[in-house]
C-alpha cells in the first residue's frame, strides 16, 4: 500500500480549495502501485469526488479501525473504479465495479472489511490482482505513522 514515499501532488476541489495530496508506495502481490491513504472520517467520506482522473497506477486505500462490513458508493464520483474489499488480514477478499454518481451503493459480502482499494475501473484484471492478494500491513502502519496517524488506533 510500501515504503513510505511522499510526492507532491495536488489538485483543486470542486469549491476551489487547494487540497494537497501525498502518495506512498504499496505493493499488492508484487504489483507497484501509488495510493492516497483516507484514514480519517473526512478523507472517507470525500473519496475520489470531483476528480476527473487518476493514474494508471494510482488508488486510494481507506483505512477503517475495525474490521465490518462495508458500502462504497459513488457521489460525486466522477471516474470509473474497482472497489476491492480487503479484511482484517490485509488478505483481498472482493472486487466490484463501481459507475460514476451511482448513489445505490456496492456492498461487500463479507463483514470483515477493514481496507478498501480502489483503482481504475479494470486495474485490478489489467494488472492480475486477484481474490487473495495481500496487503502488507507492517507498511499500512508506515503510512499512518507518516501521516501522524497512530496505527494502534486502528488496531495495526
């Protein structure tokens, strides 16, 4: 999701506010990729909207304190994506499709999701990230660490 790697990387929101985004390598089963870490209840909640793009190899990790079980939706969510539920374990148990603005919502079936990953709509067959894909969570700790974050607070 790793060795912590910031980059300055920024965009504007819908409002205009210039909101500053900071990447960190992760890699799930060997795939390199780019992520935004959403940890705190208002980066969840914000997601990917109002975006017009993101990168082939980019993606945004939500980190929940406890695993449960979860529904992503898509307001103001202007990009295609792949959902990919993750449990406890770091252990990738789900993928779904996700349309621009659907307000319906993708549920998991599992109710032990604790991280959610989400790519480009098709990353995940385009790059062989598969059911059972690991995360490495010594590193997700990393992430927080940088951030400020403390892992013990969501249970890493």
């Amino acid at each position: 999701m790793q060795g912590c790697k910031e980059s300055d990387h920024s965009t504007i929101s819908e409002t205009g506010d210039h909101v500053r985004t900071e990447f960190f390598d992760l890699n799930i089963s060997n795939v390199p990729l780019r992520v935004e870490i959403a940890a705190l209840p208002e980066e969840r909640a914000r997601g990917f909207m109002f975006r017009e793009f993101i990168g082939d190899d980019e993606g945004m990790l939500f980190v929940f304190k406890e695993g449960s079980a979860q529904r992503f939706w898509m307001k103001n969510t202007r990009i295609p994506l792949d959902i990919g539920y993750i449990s406890t374990s770091g252990v990738l148990l789900e993928v779904h499709k996700a349309k621009p603005y659907d307000l319906s919502g993708v549920p998991s079936r599992s109710t032990d999701i604790k991280f959610v990953l989400e790519l480009n709509a098709g990353a995940y067959k385009e790059k062989g990230i598969t059911i059972g894909a690991r995360i490495p969570l010594d590193d997700v700790s990393k992430m927080l660490k940088h951030r400020g974050l403390n892992p013990e607070e969501f249970n890493l």
